[in-house]
C-alpha cells in the first residue's frame, strides 16, 4: 500500500492473502487515501458501494456506526499524512486540526 508524501510515493504497508483495501473510500464516499500495487498475481472481489449498503443496513444503527468509523479514520489518516509530509521537509511535527 503506498502513500503520496510530498509527492513521493511511499510504501506504508504490505498487505497478505484475505486483506480487504479501499474500504474507506468505499464507505465514506471520500477520496481514497493510498495505492495498492500487487508484487505478485492477485485475485481480487470488487463490491460495490450499493451492495456495501445493502449489507451493512444503510440507515440502520451499525450503517450508521460503520459510517462514522470511516470518516474517524479518513480524518486521522489525513492527519498522518500531514505529519508525514512535516517530517520530509524537515520540519517539527504538528497535528493539524481535521
């Protein structure tokens, strides 16, 4: 999984058999967050936002849930990338508000 960092592509985690990606996005309607570039042969399951929807409850209490746990994240991981582009310049580390 790679992260633009002041414009560099940076790799911030190897993902393994059964992992999911672009969950976030996925859930948020958001921009995604990372890129993920397989080093070897894939098989991938491509869902849906609709199908998510469906599965999850939209409009029920876990949708509702699922949902502000994905723009938690997608807040925080901004904020990591902040730091993360704070570091590469040099500069002192400061959270950025979201």
């Amino acid at each position: 999984m790679l992260k633009n960092v002041n414009g560099e592509q940076r790799e911030v985690h190897v993902l393994g058999p059964g992992n999911v990606f672009g969950e976030i996005a996925l859930l948020s309607a958001r921009p995604r967050t990372a890129t993920v570039e397989a080093s070897s042969e894939v098989t991938a399951m491509v869902v849906s936002r609709e199908v998510l929807q469906q599965s999850v409850g939209q409009g029920s209490w876990l949708g509702a849930i699922v949902l502000a746990l994905a723009e938690r994240f997608h807040d925080v991981d901004e904020q990591l990338t902040a730091l993360l582009e704070q570091k590469a310049r040099g500069e002192n580390w400061r959270l950025v508000p979201p």
